[in-house]
C-alpha cells in the first residue's frame, strides 16, 4: 500500500517545493547576485532544514504544538520576522553588478533555519503528512525520501533562474529595480503568512 502512495505524494512534494514562496525568492536572489556554485549551500541547506523539519512533524511535534499553540505563535512569528528582515537585507543589497557583488552568500545555516521559521514549510509539512501518510515512520520516512530530491531539485530550478536573470542585467539601476522587487515579495508573502 505505501508503495501506492509515491505517485500523489511526489507530485505534493513538488507542487510544494517549487511554488513561489520565501526560500524559493532567496534562491532567486542567491543566483542573482552570487555564482551558482556558492548557492549550493544555501539549496542543500534549505533541503535538509526542510526534510529535517518534516520528520520532526511527521514523527510527533505536530502533536506537541497543538498542545502548545503559543509556541505555534511564537514560531509563527519569528518566521515572519526573519522573512521581514530577510526582505530589508535584500531590498537594501548593493546595487553593484553581480560580477563585483562581494557579499557573503547566504548558507547551509540560513537555509536550514529559513525552513524552520518559513510557515509554508510547516503548512506543507502537517498538511502532507495529514493527507498521505498514516503517521507510521514507514510512510513518513519515504515521503521524506521523495521529498529530499523533489525539494532539491526544484530549489535548484529557482537559483538557476537568478543565475540567467544575472546575464541579462546591463546596469546597476535594473538589478536595484528587480532586488526591491523581489524583497517586496518576500515581504508581502511573510505579511500574507499573517492570516494563518
């Protein structure tokens, strides 16, 4: 029977995993202004912050917030926070060409932790897990299997997207133009998070 459960939740993980959402603009912004090789750390450590983060909901700490809703809040809200900084980080980044862009590149440490602060991933997290598995560390060890590639690979796609965005940047006022852009974005997209 679980063997009947790769197909639909494959196909949850990368609905998931490669709708817009904050660590999707990161890797976004990573490519633009960093080379490819330097966000790496950032997808893998976004990936396993996320697969980590699944496991954790998947084998009981859902079950502890539900019995703990101010620490839901209080999780709730430093994400929030750390997407509004995120944001002024990026909307204030300098406006140089990528090619001189000395800036330190975001890391595994801030992929990871934007996972465990990104409301989306606890919503993908409970509401895959609620729909496809049976609680069991069989089905939810393999939708983390599923979901450590699928989750990857589409984090990938968005730093490979800034990364071509980057070769079509003439001038220093287009990439200030696209950063607020994209911080508005990621501003918008924590301040929506707000509702739930």
């Amino acid at each position: 029977m679980t063997l009947s459960l790769i197909w639909p939740m494959s196909l949850f993980a990368l609905a998931a995993s490669i709708s817009p959402g904050p660590v999707n603009l990161l890797c976004l912004s990573s490519g633009l202004h960093q080379p490819l090789a330097r966000g790496l750390l950032l997808v893998t450590g976004a990936t396993l912050g996320f697969v980590v983060l699944f496991l954790a909901i998947g084998l009981g700490l859902h079950g502890v917030l539900q019995e703990q809703p101010g620490l839901m809040q209080w999780l709730h809200w430093a994400g929030v926070g750390f997407l509004l900084y995120m944001s002024i980080r990026l909307a204030t980044a300098s406006s140089s060409l990528p090619a001189s862009d000395a800036r330190v590149a975001p890391g595994l440490l801030t992929g990871a932790l934007m996972q465990w602060l990104n409301p989306k991933a606890w919503l993908a997290s409970a509401s895959g897990i609620t729909v496809y598995t049976d609680g069991s560390l069989a089905q939810t060890g393999l939708f983390a299997l599923l979901y450590l590639p699928i989750c990857w690979c589409s984090l990938m796609c968005w730093l490979w997207l800034g990364s071509g965005l980057r070769r079509h940047i003439s001038s220093a006022r287009w990439l200030t133009v696209l950063n607020r852009l994209m911080a508005l974005m990621l501003a918008a997209s924590g301040l929506y998070l707000l509702r739930y």
